[in-house]
C-alpha cells in the first residue's frame, strides 16, 4: 500500500473540527484503494476501513485531505480544511449497497475515539457526506447505523422525538442552525432523513421529520 499522494498543508491555525464519513462507492476495498492512492484521482481520505475492520491510514490527520469536495457545514465552505475524512468500503447504492458489518462500525468506534482525544470534534460536527453536499451525495447512507455510533459516544441521535405540526419554513430555518446547507429545501431535509430518520426519504417536512430535528436542537444546547 502507498500512502496518498492527494493532500495539501491544512491553512494555518485551522482547528480539525469535524469527522466527516463516507464510503466507498465502488465495487471493492482494492478498487478504492487504488483510487485514493492515485494521483490522477484527485481524491484521498485520511482513513480507509474495510468491511473486516482493517483500518488503512492514508494521510496524517494534520494534513488536508481531499474528500468533501464542494460542501458546507454551518457557514463553512472549505471542509476540507477543518475535518477528517474516514472511507467505510462498502460498494454504495450504484454496485449493491449493504449494511455495514459489526466489525468495521466497531473499528470506526475505536478509530473515532482517539480522533476525539486529538482534536476538539463537536458530536454535532460528526457528519456524512450527504450532510455537507446534499446536493451531491448520498452517503454514507440510509443503511448506515447513526444510533449505534451515537450510542457509543461519537455524534449524536435525537431518537424519535415529538412529532410537530409546522411548516416547511421553520424546519428550513432549523436545519440552517443545525448546520445544512438549505438552498434547495427538498435536497437539505432528504440529507436529513438520510442521517436521523432513514425510514422515509422524501425530502418533505412532515412532522416526524419536524420533531427529530427540534429533539436534536435540544440535544445541542
């Protein structure tokens, strides 16, 4: 294995202040290695974890690695300049995408955990990919197990919450303070459903939707 070439010098006195995951998206764990060790990719991620839980460092934490591309989270455009990208292999919804094995959402844990010792990460500020580009993305995914890794201590999960009867204008503004990007509404409260209620993804702001947000605005205070 080679270390990826795909990184930059992080802006001076830039904290790494988010963890942002994603996952592969391609047909196997060798095929994406290749491609965020290629320099004619032009992608790269600082972690790489297989569905076995091997877990491949790929670019030192303090380095800017080139995962988000063009996203947003709470007013900030340069994602990459402040955050951790963690690859989970997983062939994604183009080549069958599958639940994420116990053993590598253990090793993400784990590798979470020490991330959390090293750098100041707000659980709010632990995010799919889907959730800095709605527009873009889609993982990691509806499959992916936002409970269980809130459960364990990293990120958070505001569970059913109290269905509300509001409108769409104030789930918007909701999910601007929470930190989505709300210039296509459809798009941003999908990303949401996608992370915090992944039974339904239809973009609309029922209540359900409504009072998983509003629970986790509480959980943020």
């Amino acid at each position: 294995m080679s270390v990826s070439p795909n990184f930059d010098n992080r802006p001076p006195a830039t904290p790494i202040d988010m963890l942002v995951i994603h996952y592969t998206g391609m047909q196997s764990a060798f095929v994406a290695l290749d491609r965020l060790c290629s320099p004619a990719a032009k992608v790269s991620a600082h972690y790489l974890i297989d569905e076995d839980g091997q877990v491949a460092p790929l670019v030192d934490e303090y380095k800017r690695a080139w995962h988000a591309g063009v996203a947003v989270w709470r007013g900030e455009t340069d994602i990459n300049a402040r955050s951790i990208g963690v690859e989970l292999v997983n062939p994604g919804h183009e080549f069958g995408y599958r639940n994420f094995p116990e053993i590598q959402m253990a090793a993400l844990v784990d590798l979470a955990t020490g991330i959390f010792a090293r750098h100041p990460i707000a659980p709010r500020n632990v995010v799919g990919h889907s959730d800095v580009a709605p527009a873009r993305k889609t993982d990691p995914g509806e499959l992916f197990d936002w409970a269980a890794l809130a459960q364990a201590g990293i990120g958070l999960w505001p569970g059913d919450g109290e269905p509300l009867g509001v409108d769409e204008a104030q789930v918007l503004e909701w999910l601007a303070v929470y930190g989505y990007d709300t210039s296509n509404s459809a798009q941003a409260i999908t990303a949401f459903q996608r992370h915090f209620r992944p039974q339904t993804l239809d973009g609309r702001a029922d209540a359900e939707t409504a009072g998983r947000l509003k629970a986790l605005l509480v959980l943020c205070r």
